[in-house]
C-alpha cells in the first residue's frame, strides 16, 4: 500500500502523488529545451523540484520528445568545499560521471571529468569536460543541475562562468539546454562582494508552485481509491485550509490522519467504505 510521502524525491510505486509533469508548463519546458535555452526551474524545498526534475529526466530519455540524452545531478555535495574551487569542479564533475553512468550508461563521464581537471585547472574543467562528453555523441546532451544554489562565493561564479562560456558552442559541442534548479532564482544568487552573477544567458525563471485545491483533493483521492478509507469533506477542506497546498504540508497532515491517529488506523481496519477524520479527532 502507498502512503504519503514526507520526503522527496516521492516515487511513484511507494507514494501518493500527483503526477509531475503536469505541475509545470510542460509544452513550454519542452519548447525551451528545444531551442536550446538555459533556465532556471526554482521553488522553496519540499514543494517537489527534484521529482518534478527526475521525471522530465525520464521524458527526455524515453526517445518521446526527440533523441536526446539528459542527466540529472544534484550539486548540494558542493556545498562542502566552501571557497575552495577545485574541490567543488571535483565534486561536481564527479556527479555528473556518476549520474551519467548510472542513467546512460556513459562511463566515459568520469575520465573526461578527471583528465579535465588536470589539463585545464578548475576554472575551465567543467567546460572542457562538457565540450568532450558533448561532441561524443550526435544526440543533444541535457543537464538536470539541482541545488545550485547550495554553491557559494567562487564555486559559484566559476561554474556559472564555464556554463556561460561555453554556450555559445551548443548544441554540437556544449550542452543544447541546461536547468538551474534551486531554493532561489538566479537574480538572488550572490556571492560575498560580487556586485552581480555572471550569468546574462538565462532566457527564463520558472517557479513551481503549490498544489491547487484540486490537485490536494485529487492527491486525498488516491488514498481513498486505493484502500476504501474516504475524507469527509470536513476533513478534504480542512487539509486545503490548513495547508493552502503547500505539497509537504499536505502529505504530513494526511500522513497523519490516515496513519498517526487512532481514529484513521481503526477506520482503515473497519472498513474500505469508512469516512474518517473530522476535526478535533485523534
């Protein structure tokens, strides 16, 4: 049986959830994509960026909306290197051979990160790398970046500034479209006296937001259809009210309704047709 989630990613053979892609613009994802921009997708945490970003990873790699090849990567590893730029290219690079290994089954991700960084030095690594893995192959390469923002000061501006540098070699030979994904848009990025990012090549900010009140009834829906057990609708209004849709909120009030409180766990075992949960019940 499913439940709800309280921690993301949230797949979808263990957890309720509303279908991702439907959360975003997806015709104008795609389109950006197809154009070869570079964008920003951000969103304050547990509002489901990185399952929102896992899934269009799959879409993209599923041959649907072209031939391309696209990895995720998440950059919050990063955050340990602090100032220190060549162990953060080291991490990132890092990252990306993994995920490329893992979803492509491109181990060549690896050694070119390697090699990279010791014949151009960490400010140019993560260009020269993406340059080689780009040019290996025909189909456009799209990158997934997550976290970005967990990056600060000089980490920061040199991977901005390498994306930046080489995209006016995409698709042949960088790659065609990059997402940014973080806690803030780009224009709140800022590095300790930096006077602004060096990032002018970014054609959009996407901003994922809240569950509407149906996609928050149609998520209670779920759990009903699956085990019988119903929201009164006392109960179904109460989640919106409580939550305005905020994803997590959502799920952990439910979570708790429907497996925390005596009243929903012995409405589970009573029956598949039991309504439960009104206010004030524990």
């Amino acid at each position: 049986m499913r439940k709800f989630a309280r921690s993301g990613p949230v797949g979808r053979d263990r957890y309720y959830r509303i279908p991702p892609l439907t959360r975003i613009n997806l015709d104008q994802v795609l389109t950006l994509i197809s154009d070869e921009q570079y964008f920003v997708l951000h969103a304050p945490r547990q509002t489901g960026k990185t399952t929102t970003l896992l899934a269009l990873r799959d879409l993209l790699n599923s041959g649907s909306e072209g031939d391309y090849r696209c990895v995720y990567a998440s950059l919050e590893a990063g955050r340990t290197a602090g100032e220190d730029v060549e162990r953060a290219m080291r991490i990132i690079l890092g990252e990306l051979g993994t995920q490329a290994r893992g979803t492509l089954g491109d181990g060549s991700v690896e050694d070119l990160g390697r090699e990279a960084l010791a014949s151009a030095g960490p400010d140019r690594a993560v260009r020269v790398a993406l340059l080689r893995w780009a040019a290996a192959d025909p189909r456009p390469l799209v990158l997934l970046l997550d976290e970005v923002d967990t990056l600060t000061g000089d980490p920061l501006l040199s991977l901005l500034s390498q994306l930046r540098s080489g995209y006016p070699d995409r698709p042949e030979r960088f790659p065609q479209s990059v997402v940014l994904s973080g806690l803030r848009d780009l224009k709140d990025y800022r590095a300790p006296g930096a006077k602004g990012i060096p990032f002018n090549i970014k054609a959009e900010s996407l901003r994922l937001g809240d569950f509407s009140e149906a996609e928050t009834r149609a998520l209670l829906g779920q759990h009903t259809e699956e085990t019988g057990q119903a929201f009164t609708e006392e109960a179904a209004s109460a989640v919106w009210g409580e939550t305005c849709g905020q994803p997590w909120l959502v799920n952990a009030l439910a979570y708790e309704a429907c497996f925390r409180t005596k009243a929903g766990r012995n409405a589970r075992g009573r029956s598949r047709r039991k309504t439960f949960w009104t206010r004030g019940s524990d």
